[in-house]
C-alpha cells in the first residue's frame, strides 16, 4: 500500500509541477521532469507540430531519443521560479570599450581580409545577386562563428526542445523547434546532422531556425542549403538575411562625426532621420576630415550616440538599422561596419574615445527609465537597457534640468532622476 501511495504521489506531484501548481520547495526531481517531459511531446507538442504540417514519421525519429539537456543556461524547471535579475549585463549592452577590444579586431580583420581574397569571385557574384558588400557579409560571418572554425557541437533538437520545454521564453523555442523538425522533414538536414550553439543557433551564420527557412541559400549548387559545411552557402545566406531585411545596396553602414557643442545628442534614432546635408548643416563633420560622399547629401541619415557624449558618435544610414536585425544592438552592428571597414580599407578603431560608461547595473537604469516614463518621456522598452529613446530621453532631460546634457545614464544622476 505505501508503495502504490508513493507512486500515485508521484506521479501527481509530477502533473501539478507542469500544470505550475507546486511551490519552488516542491520541485519534482529529474526524473519525474524527464517523464513528464516526455508526454508533453506527445500531447503538446506533437499535435502543435502536426498542424503546421511535419510529418510523423519526422517527429516520432526526431523526438525518439531526445533527453533534456540540464547543462543549458536560462532553464526554469517546472515548479521553480526564473531567476531574478538573470543577467545584469551582456556583453552587448555592457562596456563598449571592453566589447571593441582592438587585439580581437585587430585579429578578426586579419583573418576577414585573407578569407575575402580567398573567397574574393563568390563574394562579387553575392554582391551582384544580393547588393551586400563583400566586406560586411565577412564581417558577419567573422562574428558569428570565427568564419566557420568555432565549434557548434550541441543537437539543436535537444537544445530547442529543452528550452521549449522549461525556459524563460517557451513560446519562442517551441516555433523554433517546430522549424527545425521542417527543416529535416524539408530533406536539408537529418537531426544528427542539425548541430547548433546553446541557444540553438545553426551553422556559421548562427541562422535560428525560422531564419533558416526563410533565408538559407543553395549558392553553390549542389542542391542543399548547407550552412555547416558549404562558405558559398553560408556567405550567400548572410547577405539574402540583410538583403531581405531592408539592405540599401550603393550606401555603407554610417561615418564616425564630429558633433559641435551646440548640436544637442538628443536627436538620435531612426525615428528622426534627416538628410545627410541637413546634419552637415548643423556643424557635424566626419571625424576623417573627409566631406560626406555628394551621392549622400539628399539620402537620409541618423544621428547615433551609444555612449552619449562619453564615446564615439556617429551618422549612420538605415543600413546600421537592417544589420540590427542580426542582433538588436547598437554595439553589435557597430562591431560589423567596423570590422567591414577593417577589411575593405584596411581601417583601424573608431577615433573616438569609449569613456567609462556601461558598467551601471541594469535595475539601476530601470529605476532612471521609470522615473523618466512617470515625467512623460518615451524611454521605449522599460528594461533596464539605454537604447536610443532612453538616451534621448535623458538628455531631454538634462537639458530641461539645466544639466549639461549627456545623453547617457550615470551614477550622478540616480539621485537627481527621481
């Protein structure tokens, strides 16, 4: 009898862990996550995937032999809670000046310039099909997976299916294995063939894989959209990517500036675009020395300040905005234009200075970013990030305050912001 009570006790516990009906100090065991891991790939996931069209016989090999994978970060069991304050920083929206380390570019750049001679006839006929400059598809393939040579070992089934299962953002990895069990119903790719990063990520342009069904390119032929092991493939995938997302073909990514005392930092973002000559205009010069291109006087710009006015600034073009879609940063895509300009000129660091900015804890700005919503600002997303509405916000602010206006949040202003 007690033997048949602690079964049933079991076995219950385990369904109301997935239903979240048990406390934290109730948490089932492994085991007990693992089986009931298992029906809901029957009973949840299944039918989900059958509507979209994966075949069963896809499914059932797929799912056959997949475990979850408890090594994986981000992972919130059933009947635990998500951790508080997960991640105060990341390292693209951390310090910019430890994220463009000039040993990496430096090597980066190296690397990037002998692989686009090498690659120099594919990369031209991309630019033809794609209007993507060579130099900035390197640059991203460089970033992403070191031009192909990091190792992607994990079984992005697994991954995808563990994150789906008991992650912060469920919904999202459930689509996304989903695409996965598409992409080997599609013939692409068997499931011990789909390799990708902890995140489940796939192949060198690190594509998730709902951006692999809509993006991945067959360019060398041979009738598979390989982004493992084919560069052709991989390059050209990177560029249909940019391409498809708003890519400008004849314009760059931006120019590092100069901007005049009297030019307030608050007027970045896409949002508030002007033509490049209404910027030359108002005093702000390219830091080369350089006048803007004269193709460029009607073509809109945008102002943009990452650090404020403690860092390098810019006007970028909407391309910096299409190579965001890559991965919504600003320090990101600025490490792409650079690093293309690297590759294509043979450029060295942005001649700005990164002042000692980013090291601020994200629940400190969230607490700026509210005070800043409750006087009427539009801050964007309140999540603890200062993105351009932030940063303009601020410097809004400060000005309005008779502060001198630096469009970046700081420990001075905690108890001023209030």
């Amino acid at each position: 009898m007690p033997i048949i009570r602690k079964t049933i006790k079991g076995v219950l516990g385990a369904a109301l862990i997935s239903l979240g009906l048990l406390a934290p100090a109730e948490a089932a065991s492994k085991a007990e996550v693992e089986k009931t891991f298992r029906a809901w790939i029957d009973n949840d996931l299944w039918p989900a995937a059958q509507k979209t069209g994966v075949s069963e016989r896809t499914f059932r090999a797929a799912m056959q032999g997949v475990a979850l994978n408890w090594d994986l970060p981000d992972l919130v069991p059933p009947g635990s809670k998500p951790k508080k304050d997960q991640a105060q920083s990341q390292a693209e929206f951390s310090s910019p000046g430890a994220y463009f380390s000039e040993k990496r570019l430096q090597g980066l750049a190296g690397t990037g310039s002998r692989l686009a001679k090498t690659h120099a006839a594919t990369l031209r006929r991309i630019e033809q099909r794609f209007g993507v400059p060579g130099e900035i598809v390197v640059a991203v393939w460089g970033r992403e997976s070191g031009f192909g040579s990091a190792k992607i070992p994990y079984s992005a089934v697994e991954v995808l299916a563990t994150k789906a299962f008991m992650s912060t953002r469920k919904d999202m990895f459930r689509k996304e294995l989903i695409a996965a069990l598409h992409i080997v119903d599609g013939g692409d790719r068997t499931v011990d063939q789909l390799k990708g990063s902890w995140a489940g990520a796939l192949g060198q342009p690190q594509f998730m894989p709902t951006s692999f069904l809509q993006y991945a390119v067959d360019f060398d032929g041979d009738g598979v959209r390989d982004i493992w092991g084919s560069v052709p493939d991989s390059l050209a995938s990177i560029a249909n990517y940019l391409a498809k997302k708003g890519w400008q073909a004849g314009r760059g990514w931006g120019y590092e500036v100069s901007i005049p005392a009297g030019v307030s930092c608050a007027q970045e973002g896409p949002d508030l675009a002007k033509p490049i000559s209404a910027w030359a205009s108002s005093g702000i010069t390219r830091i080369s020395g350089k006048g803007f291109p004269s193709g460029e006087a009607k073509a809109s710009g945008m102002m943009l300040v990452p650090a404020g006015t403690h860092g390098p600034e810019f006007i970028v073009t909407p391309n910096f905005y299409v190579l965001k879609e890559y991965n919504n940063s600003d320090l990101y895509a600025l490490f792409i234009g650079n690093l293309g300009d690297r590759i294509a000129y043979g450029s060295g660091s942005f001649k700005g200075a990164w002042g000692d900015v980013g090291k601020m804890l994200r629940s400190d700005v969230l607490a700026m970013q509210k005070a800043l919503v409750a006087k009427g600002y539009d801050v964007g997303k309140v999540d603890g990030l200062p993105g351009y509405k932030t940063r303009r916000s601020l410097g809004d602010w400060q000005a309005k305050s008779g502060l001198t206006a630096t469009c970046y949040p700081d420990a001075s202003l905690k108890t001023k912001l209030r």
